[in-house]
C-alpha cells in the first residue's frame, strides 16, 4: 500500500486499486503480524517481502526502503513471520 496524495493505492498482482482513506488509518486496521509500516508512505505485506537486507526490502523486484527507526521492529516481525509460515 502506498500513499497518494490524500488516497491509498493497493498495489496488488492483478492491479492498482486507490481508495480514500490514510496509511495511518490501515495502519491501526491491519494485522501488524501480516503487514507492516515501513516508511511514512509505504505498509508493505510481510509474506510478499522477498529479500530484506541492510535496510531495504524487496517485493516483486521493486527496492523500499524501511525508515532507520522502524528497521528494528520490522526486523523481529520479519523473523517471527519466516519462522511462523
């Protein structure tokens, strides 16, 4: 999910699909086991995370990169996730 001006685009396999709202409203919605804020513009979905090394991420071969003070956290969920599923 990435924020757009005063929308959010869901970036999905079968398109782009925009809705009204904010990050910071999903955010307080979403599983924070399943997704994850990265950024101020990007959450992304754990299980979609291909590689994550020296603070970058990548989904279908798309580089992002996650915000010094969430590199942290973002990395024990991670962890927790790939032991999990």
């Amino acid at each position: 999910m990435k924020a757009v001006n005063s929308a959010v685009e869901f970036v999905l396999r079968n398109g782009i699909f925009r809705r009204e709202t904010s990050l910071s409203e999903l955010d307080n919605i979403l599983d924070e086991k399943l997704f994850y804020r990265i950024n101020r513009q990007y959450i992304v979905n754990i299980g979609e995370v291909e590689q994550y090394k020296n603070g970058k991420i990548q989904i279908c071969g798309i580089e992002m990169e996650v915000s010094i003070r969430k590199r942290k956290k973002f990395q024990k969920i991670y962890t927790l996730f790939d032991i999990d599923y």
